[in-house]
C-alpha cells in the first residue's frame, strides 16, 4: 500500500462535540485566486495520479458489471439444487467459469452461480443504504452543525434516541411495514437506524469548518445562507463522511448477512451474500467453502470501497497538497 | 461549565419521554399478539386470552396504556413481565452482567486498539501499517456471529486457554472471550483512528516545536502526541460503549452471557412491552450520560475548548 | 421405540454386571465408556433448561421448559409407558370408566404425601383442577378441563365465572373422587397423564403467587431454588412413593443462552444433557460424543398446510395437493439437509402412539416427480403456479423450507419461494388472522399418544388448532362416532378409517417425524432414555460416582 504514507484520516468519525476547535486550515488559494480548477477539479487531478484509486475503480467497475449482467459469467442456474448429486460438493478450484468451481452449497447448487447472482442485490444493499443516509443523515449534521442553538439541540437528542433503538426493534418495525421482503425494503430498514453516525461526523466537521478564516470572510461579504452551506461550509466538511460512508458501506452489506442470519434479510427468489453467509455459516465446521466464497466477495467489495474512499478522501483534503 | 451540564441534564427529561413514546408505538405495531403467542402452535382459548389480556392491561387503548405505564414509572414501577415477575428485577440481574463486559471490552479495545493504531501511525506506510489494515479488512467484513463461533472453536475447543462457556455472568474473568470478540470491530475502528492521527500529527507544528526544543521522544510521543490524537478516538469510544451494552445480542447469545442483550432479545420475541421498554429507557439515559461525559473530556484534552 | 425400551435394559443390566465387580477403570480418560464406573445414588444431574415464561404452576406451562420443571416436582395420576404409550398408574390405583366413558372413577394410592409432609388426597385433585380451571386465575392450558361438566361455569365464554367449583367434579372419600364428563371420551385416562392434572397442597391457595416462585409438589424431586435466568434446583424427595423414584440426587436446570453454548457445556462435561445439538455440529456430534450422542425419534410431526381460505387453495382439487406431496423427496431431504434428525413420514400420526399405522399414506408420500406431475395436471394445476411456505426464521426451519421448495420447482415446475417471519409471534400472527398467502409450516407434537390427538385436533372443522380453515364433514362425523366409541380399540380404529380419508381429502402434507439429537456427559451412568414427548425420564437417570 504506497499511499498509506498519506494521511488519510477518518479522524472526525462519530465525532459529536459541542464544540471542538480543530484549526483546520482554509484552501485560501482555491477559493480566491479565481483559478479554473475548484476543490473538485484539483481532487480529479489528484485521483489521476494514484495507482490505488485506478485498482480499486476498476474492481468496482467490473462488480458493476457483474451485477448487471451477471449471464455473461455464468451459464448455471443459480437456484436449481441437486441434492442427489451436489450436496456439499467441495471445490474444483480449476474448473474456472464453470459451475463447480467453488462447490456446491447446502442445497446442492452452485456457488459460483450463487456468488455471481448475488452481487446485484448485496451492492445495491450497499450503496443504496450508504446513500440513503449520506443525505438524511448528511443534511440532518450539516444544519444542525451550522445552526446550533435549538436545531442542534433537537437533532442531537433524536441522534441519541435513534441510537439508543435496539437494531432488532428498529429493523423488525420497517421490515413489516412491508409486505415484501425486498431489496428497497431491507435499504429502508438498515438506513431507519443506520443514518444517526453520518450525521454526528457530518455535524462535527460543520462545526470545524464554519469556524474557519474563508467562511467568516465569506460571511462578512454578505454571501447568503444557502450559498454559505452548500458552497463554502459544505465541500470543506465532505472529506470525512465520504471516508466514513465508503467503509460503512461493506458494513452495510455485511449487516445484510446478519439479518437473514436473524431472518430478517432479504429472501428467495432474490439472491445475496448476506443470505449464503448467514446459511453458510452452518456448515462451519465441515464445509468451509460454503462461507468462504460469498464472504471473499464480500471482503473484495469491502476493500475496493475503502481504497477508493481513502483515495478521494486524500484527493480533497487540502493539507496534503 | 456547570450551566451547561445542567442543560444538558434538563434535556434528558424530554429525550426520555420520546425515547418511552417511541418504543412504546414501535413495540405496538409489531405483528404478534404476545398473549396468543404463548399457547405456541397449540389452539389458545378465548376466554383465556381475553382474561390475560385484561390482567396486563392490554385491552386498554394505547394512550392509556401509554399513561399507566408513566404513572407507574414515575413510583419507580417499571411494570410486570408475562411471567408475573417486576421487570426491575429482570433489570437489576442483567445490566451489572452487561456493564461488566462492556468494561472488559472496553479495555481490550482501548489497549490492543490504541497501541495497534500508534503502532501503526508511528510506521506509517510499513509492514505495520499494512497488517493493521488487512485486519481493520477481515473484521469488518466477517459478521460478528461468525467471528464469535471461530474464536470459540479457536481459543475454547482447540487451543483450550479459556472455558467455551461463561457460567457465572458476573464473574468478570469469564467475560474475555465475550469481550474479545465484542470490541473485535470497534478495535479495528480505533486502530485506523488513532493510526491516521497519530500519522497526521507527527506533522503537526508543535511537534516540531517540541522535537526543536530538544524533547526527548518518548515524551513528545506519550504526552504531546497521544493527547492531542485522542479526541476523536474518544468520541467514538463513547459512541462505542452505547453499542456494547445494546448491541451485543449476538455476542451474548453465543457465548451464554445473561446480560441486557440476551434480555432484550427474549422480551423482543415474547412482545413483552413492559421489558422492552424498561430496558431500552434505562439505555437511552445511559447513552445520554456517556455522550456528556465525552463532551466534557474534550475540554480535558484539548485546553482550547470550553464550555458555555 | 424398541431402543428406547432395551436401552433401559441394557443399562439395567450393565449396574446389576458392575454392581458385582469392583469399581475399576479410570476418570476422564478412560471414562469414554458410560457403562464404567459406579452410579452414585446422589449424584447431582445437570441439565439444560431455559427460563420458564409462567410462574410453576401445573397448568400453567404451555411450554416445553416450564412442563420439564413441573414433571419432576409433580406427579399425576397416570403416566405412559416410554415406546408403547401404553397407560400406567402412578398416584392412582385405578382409573375406571362407566358404560359410556362419560363418568371416570379415580382411585388413589394412600398414604401419598406433599413435599411439606401434607397428605396428597382426592380433595388435593379436585380444588387443583377446579382453581386451574377457572378463567379467572389465568392459567394457559384452562381449557384442558373443558370435557368435564360444569366447566363453562368456571370459565364461561365472556363474563365473570359463576362458580368456583365444576359440578361434574365429586370427591368420594378420602381416596376417591369422580369425574362427570360432558360426553363420552373413550381416551379420557390418556388426557390425565399430562401435567395439568397434577394435585396441589392446601398452601397453594393461600398464596398462588408465591407457590408459582417456589412450588410444593407430590413429584419424586421437591423443590429447592429458582435463581432466574440461571438455574433452577431440584433434590430428591425422600418421601416419594411412587413407581418412578430418582435414581440420581436431584437436578440442577441451568439455563443456556443457545444451543451452540450448551453443546459447548456438554463437550466440556460442565452440562450433564442438552436439549438438542446446534445445527452446526450436527454432522459431527456422533464423533464428538461417541456412544454418548443420543439420536431418538419421538412423537411429533412436521407438515406443510395449505391455506384453505386463500383463493389459491379455496376449491382445490386434492390432487393438486397429493401431487405436491409427491413432488417432495423426503428420503434425501432427510438424509442431507436435515443431517439425519428427522425420519420421513408415512402417515398423518406420528409413531409411537397408539393407532400409528405404517405406510398410512401409501404412495402419496413416495417421491415420484412424473406423477408428481400428472396429477398436479388432472387435478387442475396450482392456481398462479406459485406457492409459497411461511415459516418462522427463529428456528432452523429455512434449510428445509429450501430444499423442500427446491424439489418442488424441480420436480413439477411449480414455483416456489419460501416465505420468512422473523420470529414466532409475527408467524402465528399470521397464521391466526388467516392472512398465510399460500401454505405455512405446521408442526405437531403430541398432548396425550392416542391417534385421535393427531386428527381431530387438527383437522376438525371447529378443532382450535385447525388454523387453515380446513373442514370435511365426512370427516367430523367419523371423528365425533369415534370419540363415543365404547372401547378405546374401537376409538383407535375408526380414526384410523378417518385418517384414509384424510388421505383422500388432504388437509396438510406430512414431511418427516421429529427426532431428538442430543447428547449426554461423561458423568452420566448409563444411556439416558426418553418418553414419548421428546424429553428424557430424568428420574432413571443416573449419575456416575466420582469417588
């Protein structure tokens, strides 16, 4: 890892102070010189230059690919089982592509089917969760960082509520507002509870960020409030949640597998990691391979969002130009 | 100082009555009725369900349920449960359990984590630095009830260092394999927090002030160094110990810790109300004082800040 | 049910061999033999039990782990012979029917005491079933007493009960009494072996409460402690003169949070007998233990049931449902995914009770995909050519569910989804308020081991545990004629003709009998055997000396 050289600090996670004072320095010459490139341009041109960000976009690339078009990997029927013929079936590791190649699981069907079918829905699990609660959770912190008073003293103490919610209440409760168990329906439950550590890091870099030389000048030049948050006091306190968010996201997924563990998770016809994990994890003992594949997977994604969020994070953290 | 502890004391009171509305709604509209489900999938009687149902007040309406439970509560009476046993008393045997392993938990997280990540900070960019990172990788990706049944299989049943099983929950010896396994994922958390610090400090100008002034380093690590990389590892360490006493469902479940989880989990499956609410109530104060005391070590660590 | 017999003898036998020779053999080690060594008289039992949900009171455990409490400090009247199911007298010396079978005389054996030295008499019997009965004192399985006369004075439909006493309850003298029936029940002995009918001491009534926290019982073990969440302890009652004595000390119930952990307790020898093996050792737990794993099937059966009140299954032809029913390959199913704890089924009554008849269903539970298919084709095709099965995900139903799914889909062409509810609550939740969307799990374990327990408790039309709004009324005559039968052979008889036509009718398709997969520690004297209802006789158990 060349890069880990870099500072690449998820320092502000879950950050929830009433006042911290972290001198951060503006990007003065960003914002006033008038040069062509803005924050996002020079993060562009940083990310060009870094090996790390080309290897961990192109692996999620082709889990984007797989994902959509998961027929062009496979030609095996990811939920047809043969117990007569299949059950438990180790690996033959050299059969690449074809459907023995990691085993057979518990239900006598292929995993290498199973792991490529899963994708779809463990990734859309992933970013549609972290999206989710990037912008409730993003916004809720961003005003009640900038606000304070009241408004933060609100959404601080519901912060506290939602957290205090025990995970099986909260997720038990949405699952069943629902009739379906489906791929929207599990986001909407993970994000129900998950999007309360977003807004205290979101919150916390606010608070960091509005105190800082350019926002009190931009504030003096009588810029407006909607033109101070999401120009000035926003882009500057982005670094940290996207850091955050990039490695709740394999959370996410991996909490998938703790719902259908608890039987909560999504549910047939639809196809996850999360759902063989939690069945996999039966056959510990004797058959690892039934875990071991859709969790490598899961481990790869996990990786792969990581890097790239250690890689934007750098790109736009103005310190390290 | 002490005007803002005292607002934020002050609002506790309404976080508690939105924390009790709350779960109490939230338990209202799950699925299940708690007394039918009793007769399990023989046929329940009528009559029966009827009469239990008045005994529990559940043939109430919800406001008034809501309004008899808050009555009760402000005597201290935190209600029945289904077994006709004072759901304090369920209460008083499970916090202390889960207090205690969150201790335990704490401290290895605080010490394996801490000294892991500076470890790491002070290598940046060398073997340390990788391993810590495949770690932080593997944790995060393993779930937890794998994670608890490997280090059994590992440490109890192969390597035999500890007992698979904790038989005296409040014996806090017993509690390291449960603890261990508990503060894994927030141990890889703390581990890249306190690394990227550590890693961002060493650059910091003080620190060159300090190695000017001709510092020998140990101290310029021990104190200049550590005190000012702690405070976002704090923060999340408070965020953290909230999570142990109510996220551990799983941990205490395979390891056969009695404690809050374990309670909640039982109370979650029987729809018992009355411990529901109790137990996340008692929680959410917790977590209230917790965040408080956070905020207030802020001020420890970093002079700067201070408190209207 | 055999094994389960010769069990018992081969273990009687090995102490009447051991008792001979000196105690030789070594502890741990060479301990792997559970014959070896000594039976220690006191030795305490531990065993695994979770937290009763209801105070111990006789009627009112509805669960399994309240009932395996109550049945070591109570004793009943009768109790049923372990593989026959066959009727025995415990604190009764006879049980005798009328003509009609609606009028029951019990007799007691004297001299029968209360573990506070109080007489057990036939007043004992008569204000135990009477307090339980009555709706007010919220017992869970009040509605055991509904045959007698003058229940619905004591728990009326709606309202406050009128009396206190039933008036088909009539003490005798001292050591008799009888019982009035509002029909004839040719079974009625067979109901009186289940707990609720166990006899209470006049301090039970001072303070019910109370006795629920610490009971006073007639049972071989008297009461010691209930620590909860953690343990409940049990020694044996010196006093007890029934035919089923302790032959260990007494039993410590410790309570485990899951299976995993028990089993883990058990390999270490800190937990003497576990409920059942967790799922991720059930490929390994006859290694792990040896001769010490305990693999026995008891009375009980799992089904899927086919919602009659949906549109799918409303007017469905039989054939339909005969034809999924043989689309199911119960052999592989068992033997992989289930690891081998369940047994196919071969008939709606699950083996060891009376009136079990082998290869009941014939064919219709054979594995024949082509005529699966065929007629799946005659009867009409499955309505939207999609099912679906709800279970609950709290237990280890989904594996099964699956492959059960899975052999459908493959074998007929017929979709097929499993339908998840997190927990229990929410699934019954379902089930009660009929809003199933295709078919559910059903399971099914004994109350009292005559078939009729299996049949028109099910399937009757008004029969409370028949929640799929399945009614034949070919069927409910057969049952109420059998019901008034003269003799119980009759009774056995003419339900088994009412289970041929079950088969015809197919209210549910049967899956498998349920198995016990558990295991026993090294200090366990002897093989521990099992009753009909899947627990253990903890009072045979024996416990080895450990000098």
């Amino acid at each position: 890892m060349p890069d880990m050289t870099k500072d690449q600090s998820i320092k502000d996670a879950g950050v929830d102070v009433a006042v911290t004072v972290d001198e951060t320095p503006a990007n003065p010459v960003a914002e006033s010189t008038g040069k062509p490139r803005g924050l996002w341009g020079d993060a562009w041109f940083d990310l060009r230059h870094r090996p790390m960000f080309w290897i961990s976009a192109s692996l999620l690339a082709l889990l984007l690919v797989i994902a959509a078009f998961p027929g062009l990997f496979t030609g095996a029927d990811p939920r047809a089982g043969d117990l007569t013929n299949h059950y438990l079936q180790k690996p033959e590791l050299g059969h690449f592509f074809q459907a023995d190649w990691f085993g057979y699981d518990v239900q006598g069907r292929s995993i290498y089917a199973r792991v490529i079918y899963g994708t779809r829905a463990s990734i859309l699990v992933g970013v549609g969760v972290t999206v989710a609660i990037t912008i409730v959770g993003g916004l809720l912190g961003l005003l009640s960082g900038y606000f304070g008073g009241w408004l933060d003293a609100i959404i601080s103490r519901v912060t506290d509520i939602f957290f205090g919610l025990p995970f099986l209440l909260g997720t038990m409760v949405v699952l069943n507002a629902f009739a379906e168990r489906k791929v929207y329906v599990v986001i909407a439950a993970l994000a129900f509870l998950g999007w309360t550590s977003i807004c205290r890091v979101m919150r916390a870099s606010v608070i960091t960020a509005k105190q800082a030389d350019y926002v009190t000048a931009a504030r003096a030049l009588g810029a407006g409030t909607g033109r101070m948050l999401f120009r000035h006091v926003l882009p500057n306190a982005l670094a940290p949640t996207i850091v955050v968010a990039t490695i709740a996201l394999g959370g996410f997924i991996s909490a998938e597998a703790t719902l259908s563990y608890l039987g909560l998770g999504l549910a047939d016809p639809t196809i996850s990691w999360g759902i063989d994990i939690a069945s996999g994890s039966e056959e510990i003992r004797n058959n690892v391979h039934v875990l071991l594949f859709p969790a490598g997977m899961l481990s790869l994604t996990v990786f792969a969002f990581i890097m790239l969020g250690d890689a934007v994070r750098d790109a736009l953290d103005p310190k390290l130009r | 100082m002490g005007r803002y502890v005292a607002r934020r004391l002050l609002q506790m009171i309404p976080v508690f009555i939105g924390t009790t509305l709350l779960i109490f709604l939230m338990v209202h509209i799950l699925p299940g009725d708690p007394i039918r489900a009793m007769w399990g999938d023989k046929a329940a009687d009528p009559a029966q369900v009827e009469a239990l149902r008045h005994k529990f007040g559940l043939d109430q309406s919800l406001p008034m349920q809501y309004i008899n439970y808050m009555k009760d509560l402000f005597q201290l009476d935190f209600g029945e449960t289904f077994g006709g046993r004072p759901v304090w008393d369920e209460m008083s045997r499970a916090f202390p359990v889960t207090i205690r392993l969150t201790i335990v938990a704490m401290a290895i997280e605080m010490v394996v984590g801490l000294s892991l990540g500076a470890w790491a900070g002070l290598k940046a960019g060398k073997a340390p630095d990788t391993g810590v990172l495949i770690f932080t990788l593997v944790v995060i990706s393993i779930p937890v009830f794998i994670l608890g049944y490997v280090a059994r299989f590992i440490f109890a049943d192969t390597l035999h260092w500890v007992a698979p099983n904790v038989e005296d929950s409040m014996d806090i010896t017993q509690l390291f394999l449960p603890g261990f396994v508990l503060a894994m994922l927030s141990m890889a958390y703390v581990a890249r927090l306190t690394r990227t610090t550590f890693a961002e400090n060493l650059r910091a100008d003080y620190m060159r002030t300090a190695l000017a002034k001709g510092l020998p380093r140990r101290r310029i690590v021990g104190v200049h160094l550590l005190r000012n990389s702690l405070i976002p590892v704090v923060t999340f360490l408070g965020t953290d110990v909230g999570g142990f006493i109510g996220g551990a469902v799983v941990t205490e479940g395979i390891f056969n810790v009695q404690g809050v989880g374990n309670l909640l989990y039982r109370a979650l499956q029987q729809r018992e109300g009355s411990t529901i609410v109790g137990v996340v109530t008692v929680f959410v104060l917790i977590i209230l004082v917790i965040n408080l005391i956070v905020d207030l070590l802020y001020a420890v660590l970093d002079p700067r800040i201070r408190y209207a | 049910m055999r094994g389960a017999k010769s069990a018992k003898w081969v273990a009687g036998a090995a102490i009447i061999a051991l008792a001979a020779t000196a105690c030789g053999g070594g502890d741990s080690d060479s301990g792997k033999d559970m014959n070896s060594g000594k039976a220690d008289p006191n030795g305490i039992l531990t065993a695994q039990l979770s937290e009763p949900q209801n105070p111990l009171q006789p009627a009112n455990a509805k669960e399994s782990q309240g009932s395996r409490v109550l049945r070591a400090i109570f004793a009943g009247l009768v109790d049923y012979e372990p593989g026959t199911g066959k009727l025995t007298y415990v604190n009764a010396e006879s049980v005798t029917p009328n003509a009609d079978s609606s009028v029951w005389t019990v007799k007691l054996k004297p001299g029968w005491k209360f573990h506070d030295g109080t007489p057990v008499t036939a007043k004992s019997y008569v204000d135990s079933w009477n307090w339980s009965a009555n709706v007010k004192n919220n017992q869970t399985n009040s509605s055991w007493f509904q045959d007698i006369k003058g229940y619905s004075d004591v728990h009326p439909d709606k309202g406050d009960p009128k009396k206190t006493e039933m008036e088909g309850l009539k003490v005798v003298d001292e050591n008799s009494f009888t019982i009035s029936l509002t029909g004839s029940v040719s079974y009625f002995a067979y109901k009186l072996g289940y707990d609720v009918w166990s006899p209470l001491p006049e301090s039970f009534f001072k303070d019910p409460k109370a006795a629920g926290q610490k009971p006073i019982g007639n049972g071989p073990y008297k009461f010691v402690s209930w620590d909860h969440n953690k343990m409940i302890k049990v020694r044996k009652f010196d006093g007890y003169q029934g035919p089923n004595k302790a032959k260990n000390g007494g039993i410590d119930f410790k309570n485990y949070t899951t299976a995993e952990a028990a089993y883990s307790a058990l390999r270490s020898d800190q937990l003497d007998w576990i409920e059942q093996v967790p799922v991720t050792a059930l490929k390994n737990y006859k290694q792990d233990l040896g001769d010490r794993a305990i693999d026995q099937e008891y009375s009980a059966v799992q089904s899927i049931v086919p919602a009659f009140y949906t549109k799918q299954f409303k007017n469905i032809n039989p054939k339909v449902i005969q034809g999924l029913s043989m689309a199911i390959d119960r052999d592989t199913i068992t033997k992989t995914v289930l690891n081998g704890t369940r047994t196919p089924a071969d008939s709606y009554v699950a083996r060891g009770v009376l009136g079990y008849k082998p290869g009941a269903l014939g064919d219709i539970v054979k594995y024949d995909p082509a005529k699966a298919k065929a007629l799946i084709k005659e009867g009409g095709g499955v309505p939207g050519d999609k099912i679906s099965i709800q279970f609950n995900a709290d237990q280890p139903h989904k594996a099964w569910v699956d492959a059960v799914c899975n052999s459908i889909r493959q074998a007929t062409g017929v979709e097929c989804v499993g339908d998840s509810k997190p927990d229990f609550a929410t699934d019954l939740n379902a089930r009660d308020g009929k809003k199933v969307k295709s078919m559910y799990r059903g399971g099914w374990v004994l109350d009292y081991p005559v078939n009729s327990n299996f049949m028109r408790d099910l399937y009757g039309t008004t029969a409370a545990g028949n929640t799929s709004g399945y009614s034949n009324k070919a069927f409910d005559e057969l049952a109420s004629k059998a019901d008034k039968a003269k003799t119980l052979d009759e009774t056995v008889k003419m339900y088994q003709e009412a289970e041929q036509l079950l088969a015809k009718d197919m209210p549910s398709i049967p899956l498998w009998f349920y198995k016990v997969n558990s295991g026993q520690s090294k200090n366990v004297f002897g093989k521990i055997v099992y009753g009909q209802d899947g627990d253990p006789i903890f009072t045979d158990v024996q416990v080895k000396s450990k000098k």
